[in-house]
C-alpha cells in the first residue's frame, strides 16, 4: 500500500513525540508535514525530524492524506473553519487529540461529509509509553481505522471503543490516571519521610516502587487484586496498611473521584460545543 502523507497541525509536545515515534518505527520523513502558528517553532519542528513545513495550516490540508490535529480545543473551532474549504475538497482523515470535543461537532465544523477519529493519549505517551483511548466515526472506514491506530501506536498502546461517551470513561482513567498515581507516591514519600526516611531515600524508593509494580503487573498478566492478594502475608505488615485503606473508604474514595472527571469530561464536550 502506498505511504500515506501525515500532516500535523500544532509543534507541541504531543506531536513531538507521536512523528518522533513514527520515524522511529522507520516511518519517512518526506511523507510528514507540520504547521504551527509560530513559524520559528514550525522551522525547528520540522528541520529536528527533517520533514516538510507547511507555509500554512490550508496548504498542509492540500498536501495530505491523513490530517493530525495537535491544537488546544479553544482554538479548534477557528481552525477548523479555516481549513473547512480544503478538507471538504480533500477529505483527508482527520484524527482529533483535543480533549472534550466530540467527532460529530469536528465533523460539522470541518463540513459534515469527513472521518474523524477521536484519540485521547496520556502524558506518558511523551515518552513513547502512553496509553490512547480511541473511537471512529461512522464515515471512518476500516482501513482508515487502522492507519489511525498504527499512527497512535507510535506513542504506546491503543484501545477502541464502539461508544464516544466511553471516551469520557478513558479520560477519567488514563487520561487523568498519571495524576492519581503521582498523588499517591506523593502520599507514600511524605508518609515516609515522617516515619524517618530522609528525603532523597523515600524518593527513590517511591518511584522505584511504582515502576517495579507497574511492570510486574504489565508482565505477568495477571489482575491487580491478585497481584496485591500475593504480597499481602497474613497478620503481615502489607495486611494492615491494606486493612487501613479499606477501613478509610479507599476503593470508594477512588471511585467517586473517577466519577467526577468523567462528569467533568462530559460537561467540557457540552461547553466546547456551543463555541
């Protein structure tokens, strides 16, 4: 099949690291384009990956086959009805990294007759070991779903699902997870730290720990209640930190802030609409 042109618009970090990624992969660098509203910041962009810089966002359209948006979602309405002209001639595959803004709103901005494919990546997909939650409209055809997946994998892994709302649910998962597990080694460095450690030790043990856990469950395959139910000995000292979460609501606890960064997720899709 023939290489498919790749345009980016937006030299963020996000797309830094997804055409760093492709190009790893061995991807061409004479199939990708960028623009950005900073020309200095589009320059270096491309000349740092040796691919082609686009003299503007309607140029990249006329040139691509698959079109990247790596732009903020208060600014997604003003592009899309500037390059709307051109994507209604091309009718590229657009995939959307913007949070909150559903595909039938980016459809009907972009003309009503285009694929988007909506991506919702993490922070760590920065260094290339995310997790992207995906979901295809109903003009994205299979063979464009699979492009748009292989493109994400360049980040880290890939998930689809068959309802946008549950776009929500990843949001409130690994979208804002990277958050929750800083927040909890913040909670086991400060917890040891007054227990006596000093503060360069209970650092490094934190972040050694969670990586240890994260790979241990990554490589084993195997469920993080089981995971947990080996190294927690009877009458041990893993037994009653976990008694004490629990007496403490942790599950719960958990549960209800998720909620609340799904409900937000869904109130920004409703706000960023109406723009």
């Amino acid at each position: 099949m023939m290489t498919k042109k790749i345009g980016f618009i937006g030299a963020g970090n996000m797309a830094n690291s997804i055409v760093g990624g492709l190009i790893d992969d061995g991807y061409p660098p004479s199939a990708i384009w960028v623009s950005n509203r900073g020309e200095q910041k589009r320059d270096n962009f491309a000349l740092r990956f040796s691919i082609n810089a686009a003299t503007s966002n309607e140029a990249l359209v006329s040139e691509v086959d698959v079109l990247v948006l790596c732009v903020k979602p208060q600014g997604m309405r003003a592009l899309c009805e500037e390059i709307r002209p051109m994507v209604e001639k091309r009718k590229p595959l657009v995939i959307s990294l913007a949070v909150g803004l559903t595909t039938e709103t980016l459809n009907e901005w972009l003309g009503g007759k285009v694929g988007v494919v909506r991506a919702m990546p993490n922070t760590p997909s920065l260094l290339r070991a995310g997790a992207t939650g995906l979901f295809a409209s109903s003009q994205v055809s299979p063979r464009e779903k699979t492009l748009a997946e292989s493109l994400m994998r360049a980040v880290g892994m890939t998930i689809w699902v068959d309802d946008e709302s549950k776009i929500d649910v990843i949001a409130a998962l690994s979208g804002s997870g990277p958050a929750y597990v800083f927040f909890l080694m913040q909670a086991m460095q400060e917890a040891a730290e007054k227990l006596g450690l000093d503060k360069k030790a209970a650092q490094a043990l934190t972040v050694q720990t969670v990586f240890g856990a994260a790979k241990l469950a990554l490589e084993s395959g195997d469920p993080p209640e089981i995971l947990r139910q080996r190294v927690t000995s009877p009458k041990g000292t893993t037994e009653r930190a976990i008694q004490s979460f629990s007496e403490d609501g942790l599950l719960g606890m958990v549960e209800k802030a998720m909620r609340a960064a799904c409900d937000r997720a869904c109130e920004l899709s409703a706000e960023l609409s109406k723009r």
